[in-house]
C-alpha cells in the first residue's frame, strides 16, 4: 500500500518542482537585467557631475581675462626730531658727547612707500573698471596689471564713497571685458563664484564658489547706501573690486568686505548688487558725481512695539516720521505716520533698503508706494526728485592728509568697534596721525572722533576733506572730539 502511494506521489512531486522552477525563473529578474540599470543610473550623476564641473571650468575661463589686480602707492612723510629729547643748545659738553646738533626746527622729513592691494574688473573694452573706493582711497599712484600681465598706470574717473564704489581708467583698447548681469534676479541659494587677488599679487586670479547667502543685507556700517549681497564664497583681503559671477558668467556684484572675528574668511562676505554698481558707475562717467534720487521724507525702522502700537500684526516696513515741505512725497499725498510696506510691489522690510532702492532710482522715475493708513492699504504714485547736495568728485585727500598729518575714515559700526566709540555717534575716525604733526602736539590721537571743524558738523569722510581743503597754511583748525566717553576740542594751526 504504502509502496503504490509512493508510485502514485512521483509524478505529482515531478510536476510541482517543475512548476516552482518555471516560476522563479519567470517572475526573478535576473542579475544581468538588474547591473545595466544601476550602471545607467551611475553613469548619470556622473555625467551630471562632470557637466556641472565642465560649468565652472568655463567660467573661469570665461571671466578671469576680464580681472584686473589694483595695486596702490602712497608716499608719507614723517618728521623725525631729537631721538633722545635732548635740549638743542650751544652747550660744549653736549657736543663733546654727542656731536653738533641741529636745531629743534630743523627736525629731518623721511618719505614711506606704503602699498595696497585689491581687485577690480574691466566692464568696457576702452578699458574703464570697477572696483570698491577703499582700495583706491588715498593713493598717489594707481596701476593695474591685467590677466595677460601688462601694467597700467590707471587714473580715477570718479569715486562714490557712499556706496564705495569707484570707477579707473586705463589707456587700453580691446580688452575682454565682463557681461553686466541683473543683480534683481539673483536669488538666495543660487551658485556664484568670486575672482580677484586675495592677500598677494602672488595669489591673483584665485576663484572661489558658493552660494546666495542672502539679499538685501543693510546696516551693516560698511558703506551710507547698503543693499549688500551675501555669500559663503570665500572672499579675504584683496579681494575687493573683484566680480561676483552666476552660472553664466555674468556679473552681479562687487566684492567688498567680509565679516571675520580673525581677520580672516568665516563663510560671510558682502558685494554690491551689480544694478547699485553700474548705476553709480554711468553716473559718475555721464556727470562726474552720483545723481540720486530723493523721496524727501524720513523714516524709521519698525520693532515689535512700534508695530504693536500702530495696530499691526507683525513689525516690517518702514514708518514715515516727517514729510519735507514741496519734496516729491509731500506733492504725491504721503503723510507723517504713513507705514511704506512696498516700492513697486517689492516688499520693504527695514528703512535701509528703501533708502537704498529709492537713491539708486533715476530722478523723474515714477514709483509706486504700498502704503499702510488708518488699517487701510493703498498705493501712491510718486514722481521721484534729485537728492540735492549729492557729489563724488576725484579725490585729493592724499595731499591733504600730508598737509594735516592725519587720516580719517566715516565712523562704522567695526571702526566704533575697535576704538570704543558709541556707534549711534557720526563724525570721521582718527586712523593713523604723526607724531611729528601740529595735530599731534595738540592732543589729537588715533581713534579720535571728529564731530566738527570749525564749529561746522561733519558726518563723513567727504564732507572733512571738502571743508578743510580749501584752509590754507597757517590757518587755525578748530575740532570738536569725542574720546571713548568725553567730547572736547583741540586746535592747531594747518
């Protein structure tokens, strides 16, 4: 029995592993249908990979022709007395010692070479650049050497310290020069890549890569007109003036400044938007200075508890406090109290950066403000006038500066920083004096802060120089000083 239960079984086992092995091997894909896949899929990040490191091989090569390093000479004079304070006298046995001596005012002048460094780019292909102001400040000479390693003695078109921005000139024809992108499609998180010639000519042509950190950065303290780019693209000393450049190569920024508790690159550095950048430099090549345009109305930033106070749901915009008399806003209906939310439906989210968006406009330029009035919102139409007073000149303050024994900077918030100055303050910087010069041996030192010349107010660098260049020899100078927390005054004569 069990014998024929066997017989019977056989076949039906034979059937049932038949069928299984059918199975397996129907429905299992097998391992060479599998390999061709994950090989395709590798192939592609590869291709990818290379695609986009192919991406900034061009662009490099693209754009590195188009950078120039700046290199700057500044001549100073130091006037160098007794070296051991003696008293300058007839006396034999002083001389006996230490030989014949001159008299006290007949003290030796000896000339110091001091150089910089920075970058720039050729935007024209006569040979006009750019680059930030603070790398030109002051010097007596200027030259520029190009990627092919010719050097130019270069001159100054114009400078605008208020943006720090300025524009050189070199005798050049046919040079590569950098396609001008639109700073206003820039978005965060985008790729760029910085050129220029950090910390030596040594090093020049270094390109580095990241990312948009952010736009619209203001208040800062680098510069009056602040609407800064921001990137982790490593940008050190020297740096400055070089381009920031998309995916295609295209300029949209200008290197300016990084912020570093060590001096060196910690991943945030700030260029200008390359709209502010060409804006300024047509300005100051049409007309010699930088025509803004003027709202005539100021404003205040907007905390929790102003917006609290005003009824709003969240702080943001910026309060109008005063409306100036027969000023383009005061014609178009704007009132003290109005909340200015938006320019042109670009959201405004601090005072900075409508002050900035509105001196980057053309006077005659019609913008439209969103405005907050009484719960309500509205938009005012607002033919934009000519902030008066608004020049950036070539300037002489090198000369000056000899002439005076010092040099001053526009107080910011790192210069206040490092001296210990209240930052809310305004005035010049003592940043370096000679110990030989008359506003020395008044008392005036380094880190100083000037307030006023001759009973005059001053806030910046331009308006020091343009007072006091037209003094002459033997003028008296009068300065009202803040040191850490005193304010006094100092006088010496010119």
């Amino acid at each position: 029995m069990k014998k024929e239960l066997f017989t019977r079984g056989i076949p039906l086992i034979i059937i049932v592993i038949f069928i299984s092995v059918f199975a397996v091997l129907y429905y299992q894909p097998a391992a060479t249908d599998r390999l061709p896949d994950d090989s395709i899929n590798q192939d592609r990040s590869i291709l990818t990979l290379r695609d986009l490191n192919r991406a900034f091989i061009d662009i490099a090569a693209k754009v590195k022709p188009t950078v120039v390093t700046v290199s700057t000479e500044r001549l100073l004079s130091v006037r160098q007395g007794n070296p051991f304070g003696l008293p300058f006298s007839n006396d034999p046995f002083l001389d006996f010692f230490f030989g014949p001596r001159q008299k006290q005012d007949q003290s030796q002048e000896r000339q110091y070479r001091q150089e910089g460094l920075g970058s720039g780019v050729i935007v024209s292909s006569d040979g006009q650049i750019l680059t930030n102001n603070h790398v030109v400040r002051g010097a007596d000479s200027i030259y520029v050497r190009t990627y092919d390693g010719k050097r130019y003695k270069a001159k100054i078109v114009g400078v605008d310290s208020k943006t720090d921005i300025a524009v050189l000139k070199i005798d050049a024809r046919s040079l590569p020069a950098i396609t001008i992108g639109d700073s206003d499609k820039l978005q965060v998180g985008e790729i760029v890549m910085a050129i220029g010639s950090p910390m030596s000519v040594n090093l020049a042509y270094t390109v580095t890569q990241g990312i948009v950190s952010a736009k619209g950065r203001s208040n800062v303290g680098l510069a009056d007109y602040e609407d800064f780019i921001q990137t982790d693209a490593a940008i050190n000393q020297g740096n400055s003036g070089g381009p920031l450049v998309n995916l295609d190569g295209d300029l949209v920024g200008i290197n300016t400044a990084i912020v570093s508790q060590s001096g060196g690159f910690q991943g945030i550095g700030f260029a200008i938007p390359s709209n502010m950048a060409t804006g300024v430099m047509k300005s100051l090549i049409a007309d010699g200075k930088v025509i803004r345009g003027w709202l005539g109305v100021s404003i205040q930033d907007i905390n929790e508890q102003i917006a609290g106070a005003l009824g709003l749901s969240s702080a943001g915009g910026t309060l109008v406090g005063d409306v100036s008399p027969n000023s383009p806003a005061s014609e178009a209906g704007i009132e003290a109290g109005d909340v200015i939310t938006a320019l042109d439906k670009r959201r405004i989210s601090n005072s900075a950066q409508l002050r900035s968006q509105i001196a980057a406009t053309a006077p005659g330029t019609r913008v439209t403000l969103t405005i907050l009035r009484d719960d309500r919102e509205m938009d005012i139409n607002v033919k934009l006038g000519e902030l008066p007073g608004e020049t950036a000149q070539v300037p002489d303050s090198g000369e000056i500066e000899q002439r005076l024994g010092f040099a001053v900077k526009t107080l910011t918030r790192e210069l206040a920083g490092n001296y210990g100055l209240d930052r809310v303050l305004s005035g010049v910087v003592v940043t370096s004096i000679d110990p030989a010069g008359n506003a020395y041996q008044a008392g005036l030192r380094e880190g100083d802060l000037i307030r006023s010349i001759n009973k005059e107010r001053i806030t910046s660098e331009d308006q020091f120089y343009a007072k006091i260049k037209n003094m002459k020899k033997g003028d008296t100078v009068l300065l009202r000083i803040t040191r850490q927390d005193r304010a006094f005054y100092i006088a010496f004569t010119f």
